[in-house]
C-alpha cells in the first residue's frame, strides 16, 4: 500500500471533503505489494475487474512463483483484506519439473496437468450466474480448451465440456445440438483452418468467444490461418480472443456473463 495515498484518502474522509464510498473506490487501485525489484501484487483486481490477478508462470523461476503465491496466500489478516483475498489463486502454463520446485514451498498446492495450471484455495469461490460451454474440434485442442474450462469453474462459473466435435465430421457436433442451446456463452477452440466457430454460431443464439490453437500442418501457421479464419468469420456474434488464450476466452465469457447479471439485478 502507497501510504501516502493512503492517508490522503483517509484524511479527506475525516475532514469531510470525501465519502466513504469515493473512498472505498480509490482505495481499488492503491493496494499492493512488492516482492524485491521482480513483481508488484494487486490485491485489488478482484474488486475493481471481479477476477484475481493470475500468475503467468513462463518467464519466471519456481521460487518468484512460490513468493508471489505466498505473499497472495498470507495478504493481511484485517476484516477488510479478507474481504479482498482471493479465494483462488492460480499460475498458469505451469510445467510439470516447476510444479514439483513449487510443491516444496506449498504443500497444499494443486496441479492440473492437462491445462497446466497450480491452483491454491484458501476458499471455495463464489458461485457465478450462467453456464459456460466449452468446446473442440479437436482432441488436440483440448489442452486449450480445459485452460478455458478450468479457468472458468475457479472463477465460480458452471461449465460444460464437449470435445472432438470438429467440421471434418459434423454430425458429431450436431448430435450435441441440445446441450449447445442450453448454455449461456460458447468458447470455442480449434486449430487447422478454425471454421468450428462459424458453424456454431450459426446455429446458437449465444455469444461465441473463437479461441485458435496453434494445432495445424505447416499452413496453419502456429495458429495464424485458423486465427484469420475466425476473424473473418461471417456468422454474427463471434468474439476472436489470442492463439492458444484458453485463460484469455474464458475471463471475457465471464465478464458477459457478470454483465449480464448486473443488468438484470
């Protein structure tokens, strides 16, 4: 916490020029920790986007992950940061030789190894509004699509899973056209040449978030060409997120869903 900001917020509100609610807004985006010279830790994402910040695991060594989990785990004792801590605190892109360097500093650490996330509960998360509908062309998008579906269950969201449903065989997809009417939002994820999400939102009349996968021969291009064909989709309401961005599709299928909610409340 920037002291000095905070106690220009706190004495603004002893002398009146301030309301407690104007205050409690500015205090969003004041409260963090510093580990050394390597990360800054906003304990206020949560409050101000309604989701906790998330650790990037590539680029960081096993011990500046564990401190940041750390400092997350162990946020001030007060009744106001508890409020603030997160239930979940996730890293993403995780290997598995990392996760085992974790596990010796975290013993209660979780490890998901298909989406390769470390997952650490210091509660159950809060329960979200709408289900969520994950989807794949193919069973080699399905480390993607569970980054997507894993992230969106710690979120509090309901979720969905239907794999291997691709255009190359369509009527596998349209076999499940029951279970993709039921749900809220559709994240969809697929390589090659990516039209899975034109099909699907033209027979849905939810919101479509298009995730490309770097699965592809040599033309795919890493996930380019499946990526170009997403976002020159002709179907309506399809929303294009990052190549292989399972975390990325699954925050912005919240947001709407959250929307959603506040609108109707």
């Amino acid at each position: 916490m920037e002291s000095q900001t905070l106690k220009a917020i706190l004495n603004a509100v002893a002398v009146g020029k301030m309301s407690p609610e104007t205050a409690q807004e500015k205090l969003k985006t004041v409260s963090f920790d510093s580990i050394d010279e390597f990360a800054k830790i906003d304990h206020h994402r949560a409050q101000r986007t309604g989701f906790p910040e998330v650790i990037w695991g590539p680029g960081k060594t096993a011990d500046q992950i564990a401190q940041i989990m750390i400092k997350m785990r162990d946020h001030d004792d007060s009744e106001a940061s508890q409020r603030d801590r997160a239930q979940i605190i996730m890293a993403t892109r995780i290997e598995p030789q990392v996760f085992r360097q974790l596990k010796s500093h975290i013993r209660e650490l979780q490890y998901h190894p298909v989406p390769r996330i470390c997952v650490l509960e210091t509660a159950p998360p809060p329960s979200q509004p709408g289900t969520i509908g994950v989807v794949t062309g193919g069973t080699a998008d399905i480390p993607v699509a569970e980054e997507a579906a894993l992230t969106a269950q710690l979120c509090g969201f309901s979720v969905e899973r239907l794999w291997d449903v691709g255009v190359a065989g369509i009527h596998r997809l349209l076999s499940h056209r029951e279970l993709l009417t039921q749900v809220d939002v559709l994240i969809v994820v697929a390589g090659m040449e990516g039209a899975l999400p034109s099909v699907v939102a033209g027979i849905v009349d939810c919101p479509v978030i298009a995730v490309p996968t770097s699965i592809g021969y040599g033309t795919s291009f890493e996930g380019i060409a499946p990526l170009l064909t997403m976002l020159n989709s002709c179907a309506a309401g399809v929303g294009v997120v990052n190549i292989d961005n399972g975390f990325g599709g699954a925050i912005l299928a919240g947001q709407i869903l959250r929307t959603a909610a506040k609108i109707q409340g």
